[in-house]
C-alpha cells in the first residue's frame, strides 16, 4: 500500500469510528447514580476529529518510521482513546468496562509483535516499564489519597506498554510530556476542580509516537 493512501485511510477511518464514539458518550450510559446530575458536558465534536487525528497521525508516524510494525500496540489507544479522554473530562474517571480491554488488546498487539520479530526484548522492556510505570503512579496515588486516580495508574501502565517497544527513552518522554501538558491545562484553569489527568497521558503517548518517529534511528 502506497505510504499516503494509508495515512488518508487510516484518517477516513477515524471519522465513523469517532462519530460512533460521539453517539455513544451522548448516552451518558458510563455515568454512575450519583454522577446523573452533573451538568451535561455538550456536544463534544472534538471526539470526531480526535480520533481521526489520533488514527492518520499515527498512521503518518508509522510511515515514516523505520519500525513500522512498532506501532501496532498504540493501535486500542488510539482507537479508545478519544472516549476514555471525554470520560474522564466529564466525571473524572476511567471506566474499566473500555480500559481493561484496551489494556488487553496492547498486551496482545506487543506478544504479536514479539512473535513477528523474534526478538524477545520486544516484549521485555514494554513489561519492565509497564510495571515500573504502575509502581511509580500506585505510589504517587497513595502519597496523594486520590489525587492521581487509580484509574491513571492504569492508564499510565497501559501507555508504558504500548510505548514500550521504542526503548526506556520514549517511555519516559510520553509520561513527561503528559505530565507537563497536566500541569499547563491545570494552569490554565486556574486549578479549578482535580483535573482529569486521562487525557494528557493520552497525549503524552501521541507525542512520543510521532517523535519516535521524527527522530532518526
């Protein structure tokens, strides 16, 4: 497949998918009893162009990577990511009803690619930074009782995962990058209320895909 009619696909891809993924949040059917009564969060469009962005850029970084196949794993966060982004913008929470088989289909995409390169450090270095990663966010949780969700905490893990087969390097740059863009949204809204710390890891993992791409060898 010609490298540009896969980035227009893998983009055109992501416009149904975010529509569907629109439709689906409109329900407010992830919203708990006692979250029925929360304002309503709007029409948020900015699902749909997310999730074609998130897809065609992803696309674009594995066309100019010299490791294509190290971008499958991003593929369930790139495909929920936009959903679990306006969950949390919304009621401050990660369901596990979309995290926990996203987290399973990364784990599946990096075994897959153990097995289509033979290399078993693919599947190590995603493993050891993945738990190294659930560690680090299981103790900043506890140190701030609540303040980083547990939910988060798996987030991050997954991210480490997927993040994983491009080395220790883009790992540690995903969650910075995160982190950082947590700080500025909380700076720029003035610390009003706990900010949902979804969505910038999401970013974070993004960013460092499209590096990992940019960056020669």
């Amino acid at each position: 497949m010609q490298p540009i009619l896969m980035i227009v696909l893998a983009t055109a891809t992501g416009v149904p998918l975010g529509l569907w993924l629109r439709c689906n949040l409109a329900t407010l059917g992830y919203r708990t009893a006692e979250e029925a009564d929360r304002p309503a969060p709007g029409p948020r469009w900015w699902v749909v162009w997310t999730s074609a962005l998130a897809l065609g850029g992803l696309a674009t970084a594995a066309v100019m990577s010299h490791d294509t196949l190290a971008y499958l794993p991003l593929i369930p966060l790139a495909a929920t990511g936009p959903w679990l982004a306006a969950v949390d913008f919304d009621v401050l929470r990660l369901p596990n009803r979309v995290l926990a088989p996203t987290a399973a289909a990364t784990l599946l995409a990096v075994v897959g690619l153990t097995v289509a390169t033979q290399d078993w450090m693919t599947l190590m270095l995603p493993t050891v930074a993945s738990v190294a990663t659930g560690g680090v966010f299981a103790a900043v949780h506890l140190a701030t009782k609540g303040g980083i969700g547990f939910g988060d905490v798996k987030l991050a893990t997954t991210i480490s995962l997927a993040v994983g087969p491009f080395g220790a390097g883009a790992v540690w740059l995903s969650l910075l990058a995160g982190s950082v863009a947590a700080l500025v949204w909380a700076k720029a809204t003035r610390g009003l209320g706990p900010i949902p710390c979804g969505p910038w890891l999401l970013f974070g993992a993004w960013a460092a895909a499209i590096a990992c791409a940019a960056i020669p060898g």
